[in-house]
C-alpha cells in the first residue's frame, strides 16, 4: 500500500512516546511512503521539542533523529505542491496543506495524528489511529 506520512506520524513512531507508536509504526511498514519534503524539518523540531521539555531523553532523541535520516520515504518538492498549497490557505497552514498536496499528488491516503486537520475538508483519505 502507498501511504502519505504526516510529521506526528513519525515523531511518534521513532520516539515511541505514547500509546499510538505501534499504530503508527505499523503505518510506515507499508511499502511506499511519500511525504512533502518538509517532514524531516519537521519531525526534528518535534524531537527537539520533546526532548528540551523532557518527555524525551537526549539519547532517545539522537536515536529517533539517527532513523529519521535513515528513512526510506519518497519526498515530493514544493515546487510540485505550491500551487495546491497556496489554494487549500483559507483552510490550512501551509504545512498541512503540503501534506494534503501530497497525499492528492499519489492518490494515497494521508496518515495524521492531527485530529485539527483531520477534522477539516481535504480532497484526500485520512489514516487515523482506531
């Protein structure tokens, strides 16, 4: 299956910090991953907020951040998503309307723990945890 990652995805993912980590680990063991190519600035702002507010240590940051650089997902530019993104604006950050850009673009669902934008109108399908 092709799947779209939002960034709350993988943070939780690789830092294993909650009750949705096997969820979404389960969601990044499928076989195509895309994601807008902000996710890893993304996900690295979200370790880095983690770990200076302690819910994290620095070890299990520097770990998490080591398998981010590592992951295996197809990152699709901005240039292809601007136009989308500048038009979903009324309704979304940017941010989450790259990643709904994104999730149009591969006609794959977009995988988010962002219950907010999962709660908004998007032209694409929602992963969610159950």
């Amino acid at each position: 299956m092709t799947v779209v990652l939002d960034a709350s995805v993988v943070a939780v993912a690789l830092t294993r910090h909650d009750e949705r980590s096997t969820w979404a680990r389960t969601v990044m063991a499928d076989e195509r991953l895309f994601a807008p190519d902000v996710l890893p600035v993304e996900v690295t702002q979200v370790l880095r907020k983690l770990e200076r507010s302690r819910q994290i240590s620095t070890q299990q940051a520097d770990s998490a951040f080591r398998y981010l650089l590592e992951l295996d997902v197809q990152m699709i530019s901005f240039s292809m998503l601007a136009p989308r993104i500048w038009h979903l604006r009324h309704n979304f950050t940017s941010y989450d309307a790259a990643y709904i850009a994104t999730a149009e673009i591969t006609k794959a669902p977009l995988a988010t723990l962002d219950f907010k934008m999962a709660n908004q109108p998007a032209d694409c399908d929602l992963l969610t945890p159950p």
